[in-house]
C-alpha cells in the first residue's frame, strides 16, 4: 500500500490541475508546469480545493508509480505557488562571483572566468562575492542547475576549497605529517 500516492494534494486558491491524454498540467500564479504520466495505470481526480491520485491495479510498478506521481503533482504545486531556491556558497582565497545580465561570472582558481549562462525558466543571482542563489518553479531544474555549477569546482577535502551547497558540512582530511 502507498501511503504517498493516498495522500491528497491540496491545491491553494489559483492553482489549476488537469490531467488529459497522459499530461498533467499544474497552472498557477508564478507559470505553468506539464508532466507525462502513465495514462493506462494512474489517474487524477481533481477537485477545486483536492487532488487524488488513483491507480488501477495493485502490481508492484503501479504502486510504484503511484506514489511517484502524487510527489509529482505536490513538488508541482508547490513550484507554481512559491518557488524552489537553493544556495551556494563559494570557498577559496580570491575566488568569487558576480552577475552579468542574467550570466554569472565565476572565478574560481581556473585562468580564466568561467560564464555560466541560466537556462529557460532558472534565475541565477550573485547575492554577495561567495554566495549564488538558484530560483525556479521546477525542482528537477533547479536541483540540476545547482549540482551543474557545483559540478565545476567540487569542494576538496583538505582545504575545503570549491563551491558547496549552502549548509553542506564538507568532511576534513588531516594533511601529511612531517616524515620522521
């Protein structure tokens, strides 16, 4: 039994669910969101204040499946309502980054700046010199993004040197001990 997928998803005042030909819309007040769903397996009943996620059967990929597609739904709701962010923080003597446009600027320890473009629908910002906030209304990108510009410079163990997830506790390596 999936006590996710029995969970109902309430849906706040101007939000929208439809869920048609194997597409589930969520439209709200900061944009619209669409996922492909198991049409044969899974449906949505939808109410003006409620959602419930039906199965059809009780194999194990359905049950799977149902529990998938309420997070789904709730990670969707929640996006169009207030958003995901997540925070970076930048470690490094004279490492730093700053905004261009819609661009950030990173400077950290490579010879040369690297641009790091936002794709469609992610809002990046340089809060301060070592700090970036990622912004969407999709979880998925804005946790892709984020580990994306983690990705270029990870935080190493001895110095703790990199770019980290803002509260992320890097685990410290003791350096060599003098010989002899």
């Amino acid at each position: 039994m999936s006590r996710i997928g029995r969970e109902p998803v309430s849906l706040p005042a101007g939000v929208t669910v439809t869920a048609e030909n194997g597409l589930l819309t969520v439209k709200g007040p900061k944009g619209v969101l669409t996922q492909d769903y198991d049409a044969a397996n899974i449906s949505f009943e939808i109410e003006p204040t409620v959602a419930h996620v039906k199965r059809a059967n009780d194999l194990a990929p359905v049950r799977a499946k149902h529990g998938l597609y309420r997070a789904l739904l709730k990670n969707m709701v929640v996006g169009v309502t207030d958003g995901y962010e997540k925070g970076l923080t930048v470690n490094g003597v004279g490492w730093k980054v700053s905004q261009k446009g819609k661009d950030l600027d990173l400077s950290v320890g490579f010879s040369h700046n690297i641009v790091f473009s936002a794709p469609e629908g992610i809002t990046l910002t340089a809060v301060s010199p070592t700090e970036i906030s990622v912004k969407g209304i999709d979880k998925v990108a804005v946790g892709q993004v984020a580990a994306t510009i983690r990705a270029i410079r990870e935080p190493e163990p001895y110095h703790g040197y990199g770019i980290a997830y803002k509260g992320e506790v890097i685990e410290r390596k003791e350096g060599k001990t003098a010989g002899k």
